[in-house]
C-alpha cells in the first residue's frame, strides 16, 4: 500500500490552503485553493501498509481507504475514483460532509496526525 515509508516521511497532515473568507462570501466556488498535485500525492503516501485496516471499520460507507490512497500515490487517478466509486457512489458529496471517523480509526494515529 503506497509508499512503504511514507508515514515516516511525512510526518504532518497538510490541506490545502483556503480562500479567504471575504472572497469565499462572494462566490459559490470552492472552499480550498486549486490542488497541489505533489500535496496530494505525499499525504495519500502516509497511508501505511497496516496489516488490519481499522479505518475501513471507522468508515460508515466501507470505503477501501488504503487502496484508494495508494492508486492515489501512484497517480491513478482514474483508477483511484473506480474503486473509491465500489463503494460510495456520490463521493463528490459525502467527502464535502463526512466528520472523518476514519481518522480516529487510523493506525497512524497512535503516535501522529492520522
């Protein structure tokens, strides 16, 4: 699953950055900057090879986290989409909404930012 030692890479959770307040107010567009390919690609690569998968429990739809994290890594996208696509088949929407319990599920988390 992605970048074997990616989670010791990278130690940090990074987002990408948001619009200000007082532009996001005048606009429906989206909340955060354009994404950061390279952003993208090393936080996908913290997801480490875990052997059990909490997340998939701490996930509500069942979504394949690991898999998808790592087709992310590896720049399939189109790939990445299919298989988050197997289980939630409006991740558009739900991704927007979702509190992120799988975070709290996240192996990762016993001694980092999940």
């Amino acid at each position: 699953m992605a970048d074997p030692r990616g989670f010791l890479k990278v130690r940090q959770r990074e987002t990408q950055p948001r619009r200000p307040v007082p532009v996001r107010i005048m606009d429906w567009k989206e909340v955060y900057e354009a994404q950061d390919k390279g952003v993208l690609k090393s936080q996908a690569g913290r997801c480490m090879d875990c052997g059990v998968p909490f997340c998939h429990q701490g996930c509500p739809l069942g979504n394949l986290i690991p898999e998808w994290n790592d087709l992310t890594w590896r720049g399939k996208g189109e790939e990445a989409i299919e298989r988050l696509h197997a289980t939630n088949n409006f991740p558009e929407f739900t991704g927007r909404l979702c509190p992120a319990p799988c975070e709290a599920s996240c192996v990762l988390g016993i001694n980092q930012p999940p």
